[in-house]
C-alpha cells in the first residue's frame, strides 16, 4: 500500500509508515498536481497546508483515509470524503499542553513587555523604566472554554496563584469545582477579569463573542489573550479598546486572515503577537505526527480508528442501511443543540419501526456528534462523543418503540436542560435515503434540512408571518422552504424557514421586534 504525505510532517511519524507502506512525501502540491497524483494512494496525511477538495476526493480512486496532523479539518471536504466512504481523522489531543502552555507564556511575556524590552535592548538602547510591568499573582484570569485547553490554562493560572472565573456552557458546576474554578457568565468575567483569554472552537456561536459590547463592560487596564482561533476575538473592537485605553495590552497567536499584515493590532506597541503558534513545540509535532500515523496503519491494516471525524465503527455490511440513519441523527443532533444551547443535562434518544433491526447505537453516536459539535467543535468525533458526554455529566438514554403511526421508522430525540425539553422527531423517506424532520416540540412538519435554517416561535394570527418575509426579502434572503405547525388561532406555534444564505444578528433582532414573534433562532447545518 502507498502513503501520500503531502505537508511537512515529523521524521518520527514518517519513519512510523515508513515501517508499513511505501511512503511518498511531496509538499507543495496545487490542487490540479494532487488530482493527478492522488489516484495512486491508498492514505493521505496532511496538516493545514493541503486543501483536499472534492475535486481531489472524486480522483482518489484508491484512497482509504485521510489522516489530518492537527485538529483542524477545515481544509478537506469532510461530506465529499464520507460520500465516498473514505475515513477522515485528526489528531486532536497531540498539541493541547503546547497550545496551553503559550498561553501562558504569552500573558507573561505580555505583563512584563518581554517582546518590546528585548528588541529596545538589542537596538542598544537601555530603558527600564519604560518597560514597567504588573504582577499575575492575586489577579483574575477569565478562562471563556473550559474544554482540555481551557481548563489547563486555568490549572496554571492556580499555579501562578491568580483567582480564576471560567465560563463554558457545557462545563457543570460540580465539574468547575473541582477544577476550583469559579463558574459565571461571559459578562461577569468581562466586568471582573484583570486578563481574559478564550479557549473555545470557532462557530457561529463564538464568531466576535468578544466584541464592541463586552469591550464596554471590561474594567480600564484590563488584557485579552486570544491564542485559540481567529475571529473570537472581534479585531476591530479590540484595536477600538487599544486606541481609547481600555484594553492596556493584548496577547494575540490567531488571526481572522493569516498571515495577517493588514491588521491594525501590528500597530500598537502594547500588542504582542505571533504567528499561529500554539502548537509550534518539537513535542507536539511529534504527538501529532506519530498520532496521525498509528490511525493511519490502524485503518490500512483492518484495525480500530480512534479518532473518525465521518465514520463510525460499524461492520462494513451493514453501513449501505445505515448511513441515512447516521447522517439524519447527526443532523437533529445539530439542529437540536442549536435550539437549546447550555448546559443539558440529558440527551434521550427513541427509536421505533424497521431502524430497530438495525444497530442503533453508532446512530445514538452520530446524534451525539451533532449535539456537542456545536460547543467544542470539529474535535468532537464517533469515537470520543460518548466519552465526551460522560465527561460533562450528559446522562445518555436510549429506548424503543414498536408504535410509528405512518412511518417506517423515526428517531426522536429530547434534550433536557432543568425543567426546559427540546423535542425532536425525524425518519428516513425516499427509498431511504433522505431525511427528513418531521416533528418539532409536538408542532408537525415534513422538513427536508438544509444549509441555513430559521426557527421562529410566534404566535398564530395574521400580520406576523408576512413582515417576517418581508424583511428577508428586503435584505435580499431568499426563502426556498416554509412550513408552519399547525395550531388554532391565538395560539403559539412554530415557522420553519428554509433560506439560501445566512441571515445575520441585526436582521434576527430586527424580526423579534415584529409584534406576535417570540423568538427567531437561526439553523447552520
């Protein structure tokens, strides 16, 4: 068997497949040289550097797996992969110490204007007044993701004795406890921190989290940190709070455009920066490579894959059945984790009909992987969702049904947050191959999902589903799909819209001020 390695990658995980396979290593390659080279490899392994796109995937007649040395999987086209049953997987536990120990690296290096005192000396200039610094010791440090980063930030914060306010929508109370890390809200740690880093995945949820708003509520002097993705951290707002003082210093590795030479933030002397480093240590790399060739001789030689982005652990035969069983539960998961987000304390899970014949328990998974990728990101995987659930305290419940009214089979799914459900039901139609939505919180529909999504609850009466299409048609989104729950007059009820693009927050906030809507949640699938 051959093995592409496409991006530079560590002797030791090349001399590991070197043991194996032949090993082909070739970086640099555009998109139409890896179409032609593609056809002759049975693995791929890749870091950020390589874009596998469908066009490349569609040549692979050969290709098994697809190994990413990272956790990022940004740069491959996932679907296109799983639709040609190629397994993608990452590595996603090999750089965490090194991503969380720059962070701390960078808040001292930060507090104590190492960066500005260094190039000031070696300019042979010799200024120590000018490079006054503060103390970490007795201070807050706010930890926004207490994810395996996060919460070993917060662990070396404790080590530096400084008092540590977390907040992570997953994370229960007992969980922070024991972290001994006080649990509150994104804008409590705004108006209390003296030093606020971010440890979450970047989704539509945490896009800007920090912005222009949160700025305002922080305390004069206080200092950000963002060594965790680009754009969490609104850039604009940051150089915004730089300008006017209140932000005194900010530590930055991550950038929305990389590399980042337009940004404003090169400009201000109390911003230091790096370019995407976090994982940059000998020893990650290592992790990293090492990780993503033991999946990679593991799927090539008929052994378990750990970390399946796409694929769960099912027996060959029996996949052609249930992949429209995995791939519908995975996206209620989805829809469902974006109606109620927080801090669920159970997920249940029912099936009824023909699905009972069938193994429902990697589709239990996939419902699973939808949910808490939503929080944590593309690290959340079949291998690692139940684990995952069971580390934040998520009770997991499936049961059966031999009652399907009209159809063959359907799976529903409930959340429960407190004494707050979200209830979910859908089937597989079509020669079993499309799924479908067809109940939500009790409301019927026959829901085909798509891309962009809007979820509005309202109440039933005239003069309120009209404006609500009138500003997205005034805002030039296109509705492709509408269905209502039925309901009798006067009485709340539930519209479903699917849209071609996705709508932005002015737009949702504008519409929940339209008399007779309750709320309007938007969908990304």
């Amino acid at each position: 068997m051959k093995v592409l390695v496409s991006d530079s990658l560590a002797e030791e995980g090349i001399n590991k497949l070197k043991e194996q396979f032949t090993v082909d290593v070739i970086t640099g390659l555009s998109e139409d040289e890896l179409v032609e080279k593609i056809k002759d490899y049975d693995a791929l392994v890749v870091r950020s550097g390589t874009n596998v796109t469908e066009k490349v995937i569609n040549a692979a007649d050969n290709l098994k797996i697809i190994g990413r040395a990272g956790v990022g999987v940004d740069n491959i086209d996932v679907d296109a992969a799983t639709n040609k049953g190629i397994i993608v997987v990452n590595t996603p536990e090999g750089n965490m110490i090194s991503a969380a120990e720059h962070t701390i690296s960078m808040m001292m290096a930060m507090c104590r204007n190492i960066p500005q005192a260094h190039a000031s000396l070696k300019s042979r200039k010799w200024e120590r007044k000018k490079f006054m610094g503060v103390e970490v010791n007795g201070k807050y440090l706010g930890v926004i993701g207490l994810g395996r980063i996060g919460s070993y930030v917060a662990q070396r914060g404790q080590a530096l004795h400084m008092k540590v306010l977390g907040y992570d929508p997953y994370v229960s109370q007992e969980q922070a406890d024991e972290m001994g890390v006080e649990l509150t809200s994104v804008e409590d740690i705004c108006k209390r921190a003296d030093f606020i880093t971010v440890h979450t995945p970047l989704t539509k949820g945490t896009e800007n989290l920090i912005n222009a708003d949160k700025f305002a509520l922080m305390k004069d002097g206080v200092r950000v940190l963002n060594c965790a993705r680009g754009g969490i951290i609104n850039e604009d707002a940051l150089a915004e709070a730089l300008r006017s003082g209140k932000v005194a210093g900010a530590a930055i590795d991550v950038f929305v455009e990389e590399p980042p030479f337009e940004s404003p933030l090169l400009d201000f002397d109390n911003v230091i920066t790096t370019p995407h480093l976090g994982a940059s240590t000998e020893e990650a790399q290592v992790n990293v490579a090492e990780a993503a060739a033991d999946e990679v001789i593991s799927a090539l030689t008929g052994g378990p894959v750990n970390n399946a982005i796409n694929i769960p652990t099912v027996k060959p035969e029996m996949m052609p059945a249930l992949t429209p069983y995995l791939k519908l539960a995975e996206t209620m998961g989805k829809f469902a984790g974006q109606l109620m987000t927080g801090n669920y304390k159970r997920v249940e899970l029912e099936y009824s009909g023909d699905i009972l014949d069938k193994d429902i328990k990697p589709v239990t998974v996939a419902a699973l992987k939808g949910i808490l990728e939503n929080a944590l990101g593309p690290g959340v995987n079949f291998v690692n969702a139940n684990s995952l659930a069971k580390s934040r305290k998520i009770k997991v419940i499936e049961s059966k049904s031999e009652t399907t009214n009209k159809f063959p089979s359907t799976i529903t799914l409930e959340l429960t947050r407190g004494s707050d459900t979200k209830s979910i039901t859908g089937t597989v139609s079509g020669n079993g191959k499309i799924g479908r939505i067809i109940q939500i919180d009790g409301y019927h529909f026959d829901i085909v999902p798509t891309e962009n999504m809007l979820v509005v609850d309202h109440m039933n009466r005239p003069n309120v589903i009209g404006p609500c299409a009138i500003m997205l048609g005034k805002n030039d989104i296109n509705i492709s799909g509408m269905q209502v729950g039925q309901v009798g007059l006067g009485e709340k009820t539930i519209m479903v819209l699917n849209v071609d693009s996705e709508v932005p927050e002015s737009i949702l906030n504008e519409m929940k001020s339209i008399e007779g809507i309750l709320d309007a949640k938007p969908v990304t699938l």
